[in-house]
C-alpha cells in the first residue's frame, strides 16, 4: 500500500489488532491500522507530560464528532436573525419619539424579544454541558469546556470544533454554519439601520427648523 505521497508502507507480517500505531511511511504522526489494512486516517500521539508520555485514548475513525447538542447551538442565533427581518425599525422609531414625549411604557414586542434573548442564552449554557459530557462518553480528551457559553456561545462553538478536529482529524462544520449565520444576521441589520437613515435626519431637520 502506499500513502498520499505514493511512498510504499510495509504491511505488518502478522496483522495486529486494530489501532494507532507509528505511520510506517516515516512520519511523526500515528497511522491507523483498521486490522487488515492500513488507512489514510493520520493523527499525533499526545505530547509528553513530565517527562513520561501521557496516556491516550485512541479515537476510531468512525467516532461520531457532531451531537445534537451541538447543532441546536449552532443554529439558535437564527432565531435572531428571524426577529431581526421581522422588525419594524421605522415604527420603533416613531414609537421611541413618541415616548420621549408621552412618556408610554415599552412594548409586549421588546418585552418577548428580551425574554428571547434570556431564553436562548440559558439554552445555549445548558446544551454545551451536555454536548461536551456526550464528547467525553465518545473517548474524547479534556474536550472544550462548556462554562466558556457563559460569555458567549459562538466561543463555545469555535472552541469545541477546534479541540475535536485536533482529536479527530474532522468536525469544524459548525464553525462555518455559525460564521455564516452571524454574518447575515450582521447585515441584514446594517441595512435596516441604513434604510432608517433618511427617517433619522428629517426627523433632526424638523427639530432643528422648529
């Protein structure tokens, strides 16, 4: 067999159990030996610890590196971009002049889109706890840990997919459906301040005639 280079890769004279063992094409990297052949499946063995090597767990190939934890985490800053188009700027607007006169309270609308807020933030927390205990059930070593949603979700997310594609060679899907989400939800409230604009400086003109 031979590797990506088209380097020839010895077969082991009688086929050991399956596993990680040293990449017979010379590499400081560990092949895996699936029991009858060697694979294109390539990984670092651990670092030493204190001058002994630390002990490992060999992750297979197949580990599975999404949960469905992880996708809802993923996918939660929808719901924001969803109540970022549904809203009506040019009316709050017009609403917030008309309580800096009238001195009226704030909207059931604001009210649902804090508690929404609050909502998706605990959910955020709860569901990178257990994400990362389903991580440590599958063999993975010190995954990311969850108490770092607390500051931010998408923390997490690009946190978690970096240590798991370290271990497992795969699993940063999620950073770029999250990016890509963050960054419509980015624009589509930059053009919604850009329409209110025009509103914004008639509304100064007439104050300033006045």
């Amino acid at each position: 067999m031979t590797d990506g280079s088209g380097n020839y890769i010895p077969m082991p004279a009688a086929a050991p159990a399956a596993g990680w063992y040293p990449d017979p094409a010379g590499s400081p990297r560990q092949r895996w030996w699936n029991g009858a052949a060697w694979t294109m499946d390539l990984h670092y063995p651990e670092p030493p610890v204190y001058g002994r090597l630390a002990p490992t767990r060999v992750l297979s190939p197949d580990t599975p590196v999404y949960t469905a934890a992880i996708w809802i985490i993923t996918l939660l800053p929808l719901l924001s971009l969803i109540n970022v188009a549904s809203t009506d700027l040019t009316a709050d607007f017009n609403r917030g002049l008309s309580e800096g006169s009238t001195g009226t309270t704030t909207s059931a609308t604001d009210v649902l889109s804090q508690l929404l807020s609050i909502a998706v933030y605990a959910a955020s927390v709860t569901l990178a706890y257990f994400d990362r205990r389903r991580l440590l059930a599958d063999g993975f070593t010190r995954p990311f840990h969850w108490a770092w949603t607390f500051l931010s979700s998408g923390i997490y997310v690009i946190g978690r997919s970096i240590v798991v594609r370290n271990q497992a060679g795969r699993g940063l899907t999620p950073i770029w459906v999250w990016t890509g989400i963050v960054v419509v939800t980015t624009l589509v409230t930059f053009a919604k301040f850009a329409a209110l604009v025009p509103l914004f400086l008639t509304t100064i003109g007439s104050g300033i005639a006045a």
